[in-house]
C-alpha cells in the first residue's frame, strides 16, 4: 500500500501558487509546469497531486459518507429540530449559507483544478506522445478523477459552473453555469477517447488504489446512466418554484452507453464476486487490496493520516480521557452514519448482508457491549472494530483510518447493466434479457448459501419491466447501504418521493402504535408487502446478554471483544427468562402532548413533516399542505444551493433556483 504514502507527500512535493479569486485553489505556475512536465518522475509526483485531492474530508475523505450522504429508507439521520436550518442537508432543509457546503464546493473544484492544470501540461509537454503508452494512462487517470468531482457536483448542484481550461488559462476568472446534459456529454466523450489507452488494474503496479481502464469504462456507464435518468431542473421563471423531474428526450441514448460500458468491464473478465460480501470490507478495514474482486477502484487514504472510513461507519466506540482500555485496544469510534431503524426488515432472513451492515450494539472504553436503543441503527459495513490486532490504529486514536474507500464496485457494474438492458428492451426477454438476470444473479447469489432460493427469486422477479427494475433496485438497496448510493437510485428512476413518503409513515406509524393504534399501520405495511409485520411481530422489547465471541468472523467480524446476543432481534416473542437483559425499542410515543416525539416528525422536514397536533404535511415550493395519500406527492428538493460565497465571488453570474432565497 505505498501508494498513502506518495499522496500525502505530492501535496508538497510540487510546487503551486494561488491562481484566482473566485475558486480560491492552487494551480500549478508557469514555472513549474515548465520543469514538472518535461521529466517523468516530476510528471508522476503532479499526477499524485491530484490524487492527493480525492482525500480531502470535505469530499470524498468523510463528507460524501456522512453529510451528503440524504436520508432515505436506507441511510438516516434522525433530527429533533423543529425549525427550518442553514445545514441540514440531509432532511432536505438548508440555505446558500450552510458552512458545509462551500467547503465541499471548495474542495470539489480545486480537485478539478488540479486535473485541469495537470491535463494541460501533460497535452502540452515536449515528451507528451500518444505513443507513450505511460503518459497516456496517466492522462486517463487524471481525467477520470476530474469527471468524478464534475459527476459528483452535478448530482448534487445541477447545472454547475464548468470548464476543462485550467482558470489561468481562462479568459475570466468566473467559468459559466452549463447545462448538466452537455457536461455529461462532454465528459463522456473526454473518457470515450482516453479509454482505449488505459491499462487494466491487474497490470497497474498499485491495482484498484489507481485508476484503471476498467474504471474509466464504470465511470462513462455512470454518467451516461445518471445523465439518461431523471433529475430536478429549475424552474427559471420562477426562482421560489422547487422545479421538476425530467429526463432527457434521448435518454435511450444515454442507457445504450451504460450498457455498453457495463458489458465492457463484465465481458473483460478482470473482476468478480469471488470473496463473500463482508470480507470485502473487512479487508479494506485490514488495508488489504484485492486487485481483480468486487473494489474497481479504491480511493487509498493514508492511516493515521486522512480518511474517517470505518470511523463514522462501524458501532460506536466510547473512550475515557481520550483513550480506551482494556479488551478495547481500537480507540474512539463516532458510529455517527446510521441506518433506518426499518431497513433490516427488508431483507430476506437468509440474506448475509442483513446482520452483518445492520449494527444493534456498541462499545463502552473498555469494550463492554452495550444495546442500541434508538431510532437507527449502526452502518456496520466499515468499522475501526474489524482490524486485526496488528492493523489497530491505537487506543488513542479517533479518525484518519485510512481505510479505503471503494468508489466503484463490480456490482455496481452488474446492476447498472441490469437496470439498462431493462429500460431499453421494455424487460429482460429481449436479447440481452439473460445476461441481465445473470447480472442480478451473480449479485444476489454472494449473499445466499442456497442456490435454488436465488433462482427461484430471479425467475419470480423477470415476468415484466416494473417487476425487474423493482428487484435490481432493490437489490442495490441491500448491497450499497452507506455508499451515498440510494437517494441517487431512487432519483434517477423518479421515486425518490414515494419512497420518503412511506419511509416518514413508518417512523410515524410504530410511534403512534406504541401508543394504542395507527390508521397509518396497514397503509405502511400493504406497501411493503408484509402484512401485520409493524403491528403483530415487531420487537418492542428486545432481549440479549453479552457472550463471548466465537472467534468467528462470519458470526462478528471482531473475534477479540465480548457481542451481544440477541434473542429476537426481528419479532415479537415470549419472555425468554431471567438470565437475558431487555432493551426497549420503538417507544417513541410523548406522553406529554399525544404525539409521535419530534424525531419522528422532522427526520424529513424539507418533504413531510407532523407536527404536535396530529397532522402531516407534505412541502411543495417552500409551503405546506396537509397529506391526504400517496397520490400526486411533490418533488423532493434534494438539490443544493450554489453557497453564498460563490455567488458573492461570481459577481451576478450565478443565481440559486429551487426555492432558495438566501
């Protein structure tokens, strides 16, 4: 894993001036460009540089996973706040003024600066040659990295300001807003011509921790499936309108190259679902790199140095005097990315996925178990915890893991080549109908001993169009928890709205049913298809004990430390004897003034919200109005302001849309 190491050092081993005002980055001078592009050693420690960008805590480092990573019926974060906020992002409530978003802003396009100013010297070097099979794939890796933040800006800002110009080679200091269709066009055609040029992970020196031609491919399917999917555009003659779901007249178009792309990498034959599902994690938790299994590509963070993987994901791990003690030889651990209380009982009971990412204890300083009673649950997918004893940061240590995130996945590959071949031939008994239930099978089948049982799903789930993007999607429900994957699912094929909408109602539903009954009860449940699940067979009291681990790791992934087991953790049953401790769950009736507690009315305040006289209200362009049923339910205003500080820099050039009017 040498690769940390050499990021960190780029960031001063080249040398950078301030380039303009309005994005306030560092670009490489004209001096050094002059010296760093003629020689290749200096050429890769300016590659590494702009590697270096993807580390940042304001993206990809911690913000991306925790911030902006919206709530949904998959990753929540539960709010008590009555009141509309500057930063609460993920409940859908903020302004132009919210702190977090120009540093995420900042950081995003000083990454794209530092691809633009090192593209430029590399076109421009005197040894530049598209013979040079060496500067060739590091052009493809730069410009891969720079289509990542532009994607990512995108799916977060919309219409963004864009240029593939390094700002001091532009003409103004202020780049225009363009449109997100000709950003993505733009883009895909950038990677189109690079990627033949590039080389496979196996035969890069660093594998996935550098960026592939395999990855270049995912990225081009990822875009052109985001591009060809729906998304929220502005209403511009009316700046307080939240605006309208749209996609593209030519969205065909877009799902043909995702599903080219897809079958690109499928058909190259580099990568697989070999490992079982949690060692793919528990491995980046080890920093150990597997070059030709699920990860595409890793973003490499430094241990000890950046990344919060494993950090915010993972149980809760408390210390004392800054430190932990005894057993607990991990150190502090937040535990702050949380999973919907409902998600664990979406999945099949003989799902491996389920009890492993669904987390229901954590840990006090001295590594004694303690029950979760809350309204989440633990992202156990990363965790501090699942280091081996020799990979432990220390029991002083907090965040900077280190521990590598896995941007693109192999199954992400398989779905989204699922999901096109759906769209485009109208279901999956067209031509390429079975390669796409072999897609979803091949996802499916890590997580399920039983062969036939995965089978039979796939044949259940093939008979119609709805049926399939039904099942792929739910599939990417349960294999992406904690990746910022489903809010983008969810919009991209228009049901971001329905699905918040059922997903307040559960929350609101099991409060009031804790309190007597709920009309709400069987609305939730008919739509989840499991009749009397929230009413009859949910645990309200949970009970456990602490139990040596069964140095197991496909039991619990830290074989060092007491767990908790858990003796119905999924229904209601019978007082299972004195020896158990009891914890209470879905008590979240207020007494005091006869309503569900405000965690459960404002967790999704920008879209439906209760308040403590009984009623729900559904938002619509900065208003409420009382929900009345499912039916014709507004847009979710998941898009962000442009931040108040650019709009100041930008001198009149940017305007907010979406109803934000500060």
């Amino acid at each position: 894993m040498k690769i940390k190491n050499i990021f960190i050092a780029a960031l001063v081993a080249v040398g950078f001036s301030s380039c303009n005002d309005f994005l306030k980055v560092d670009a490489i001078s004209k001096y050094d460009t002059e010296y760093v592009f003629s020689e290749k050693t200096e050429i890769n420690r300016a590659l590494n540089g702009v590697y270096a960008q993807l580390l940042n805590g304001n993206t990809y480092g911690s913000a991306y996973l925790s911030t902006f990573c919206l709530n949904s019926d998959v990753d929540m974060s539960i709010s008590s706040n009555e009141v509309a906020t500057d930063n609460n992002y993920r409940r859908f409530d903020c302004n132009s003024l919210g702190g977090d978003i120009n540093k995420y802003w900042t950081a995003a396009y000083q990454g794209v600066e530092y691809a633009n100013s090192f593209i430029s010297g590399l076109e421009n070097s005197p040894i530049f040659s598209k013979d040079d099979a060496e500067l060739m794939q590091q052009l493809g890796e730069a410009k891969v990295i720079r289509a990542m933040f532009y994607h990512d800006l995108v799916v977060m800002f919309g219409d963004i300001p864009f240029s593939l110009i390094p700002n001091n080679k532009e003409e103004s200091f202020v780049m225009a807003v363009e449109d997100r269709e000709v950003i993505y066009k733009t883009l895909i055609e950038d990677l189109k011509d690079v990627a033949p040029y590039m080389t496979f992970a196996q035969d890069l020196s660093d594998g996935v921790e550098r960026v592939s031609k395999e990855f270049c491919w995912a990225m081009i399917a990822r875009m052109a499936l985001t591009c060809g999917g729906y998304s929220l555009h502005p209403d511009k003659d009316n700046s307080t309108s939240y605006g309208t779901m749209q996609r593209p007249t030519n969205y065909q178009e877009y799902y043909r190259v995702a599903q080219a792309y897809c079958d690109s990498v499928i058909s190259s034959g580099t990568h697989s679902l070999t490992l079982p599902y949690r060692q793919v994690f528990i491995n980046e938790c080890n920093y150990i790199v597997s070059n030709n299994d699920d990860p595409i590509f890793e973003i490499p963070f430094a241990k000890n140095s950046t990344g919060s993987i494993g950090y915010i994901q993972g149980p809760k791990g408390e210390n004392y005097e800054g430190a932990t003690s005894g057993k607990n030889i991990w150190g502090k651990s937040d535990g702050g990315a949380r999973l919907s209380a409902f998600y664990r009982y979406s999945f099949d009971e003989e799902d491996a996925r389920r009890d492993y990412v669904n987390g229901m204890w954590y840990y006090l300083y001295d590594g004694t178990p303690t029950i979760l009673t809350d309204y989440t649950v633990f992202d156990n997918k990363w965790s501090k915890f699942w280091a081996n004893s020799g990979n432990t940061m220390g029991v002083g240590s907090a965040g900077n893991t280190g521990v590598n995130y896995p941007y693109m996945r192999y199954a992400d590959i398989l779905l989204m080549y699922a999901e096109a071949v759906n769209e485009l031939e109208d279901g999956v008994s067209g031509a390429n109908g079975t390669k796409a239930l072999e897609a979803l099978r091949q996802v499916r089948a890590r997580a399920f001993t039983d062969a036939s049982k995965v089978d039979t799903y796939i044949a259940s789930v093939s008979g119609s169009k709805e049926d399939f993007l039904k099942a792929v999607l739910n599939e990417r429900k349960w294999e992406f928890c904690g990746e910022n994957m489903r809010w983008k699912d969810l919009v991209r094929n228009n049901l971001y709205s329905e699905v918040l909408y059922y997903s307040f109602l559960r929350y609101y539903a099991v409060a009031e049913n804790a309190a007597g009954t709920s009309d709400h009860i069987g609305v939730v449940e008919q739509y989840d298809g499991k009749p009397g699940y929230l009413e009859l067979t949910l645990p309200y009291t949970i009970y456990y004990k602490i139990i040596s681990n069964t140095n197991n790791i496909n039991a619990y992934p830290n074989t060092a430390l007491d767990v908790l087991e858990l003796y119905n953790p999924y229904k209601s049953d019978k007082y299972p004897g004195s020896e158990w401790q009891s914890g209470d769950y879905y008590g979240w009736w207020n007494d005091a003034d006869g309503c569900p507690k405000d965690q459960c009315l404002f967790s999704f305040y920008g879209f439906i919200r209760g308040d403590r006289g009984g009623n729900i209200y559904l938002v619509k362009d900065g208003e409420t109005y009382a929900q009345t049923g499912p039916t014709n339910l507004p847009i979710v205003r998941y898009i962000l302001p442009y931040p108040n500080a650019a709009i100041q820099r930008g001198a009149g050039v940017y305007k907010n849309y979406y109803g934000y009017t500060k």
